[in-house]
C-alpha cells in the first residue's frame, strides 16, 4: 500500500503534538525554539543521511509501503519528515521528563521541610 509509511509517521507525528499541546510541554511553550530546535535538528540528521549516502552506508530498500518519490538517490520523501518527527519526539520527551523529575525533586525538597 503505497503511502502506508508515510501515513505512518504523519499520524505518529500527530498524536505526539496533541500530547505536547495538552500538556504544554514544548511548541506551546516555546514556539520559536521548539521550531528552530527541531528543524537544526532535522538539517543535522538530514546531512548526517547524506554523508552516509556518499559513503554507500545507507541506501534505500525497496519497499510498497514507500510513496514514491525520491529527493536524492537513497532519500526517499519519507526520511526527512521521519527525522523531522524524530527531533520533534525528542524534544517532547525532553520536556516530559524534566517535568516529572522537576516534580518528583519538588517533592522532595517539601518533604525534607516538613
């Protein structure tokens, strides 16, 4: 099925940004440098791929599940917007985790108060 990898990473990417924006852990707080981090990110996976192009390390299977189109040879349409949501995942998770930790240490310093 044509699409289907592509559809794939789109819906991921979709249901990772509903709990960024109910949560407001990243974009919704920091917009700007949630975009600029996510896309320095992204160009940095991006080049890392192609290096690794040029050097016969990676290269494209053939898969159904691909759309089709190819922006370079072995860089299929898919890989940058999977980097995209890679980085964007990342930096979710990034703030996810420093709001349990930061909750977990604020409970601490309440508990040694007492």
């Amino acid at each position: 099925m044509p699409g289907a990898y592509l559809a794939a990473i789109l819906l991921s990417f979709a249901g990772i940004a509903v709990l960024d924006v109910r949560l407001r852990l990243a974009f919704p707080v920091a917009p700007g440098r949630t975009a600029a981090a996510g896309a320095l990110g992204t160009a940095f996976f991006l080049l890392w791929d192609l290096v690794g192009i040029g050097a016969g390390v990676f290269v494209k299977g053939d898969s159904a599940l691909y759309v089709g189109v190819v922006l370079a040879p072995h860089l299929p349409l898919e890989e940058p917007v999977f980097l995209a949501f890679l980085c964007y995942l990342a930096l979710v998770s990034w703030a996810g985790a420093q709001r349990v930790l930061g909750r977990r240490a604020s409970a601490r310093t309440q508990e040694h108060a007492r």
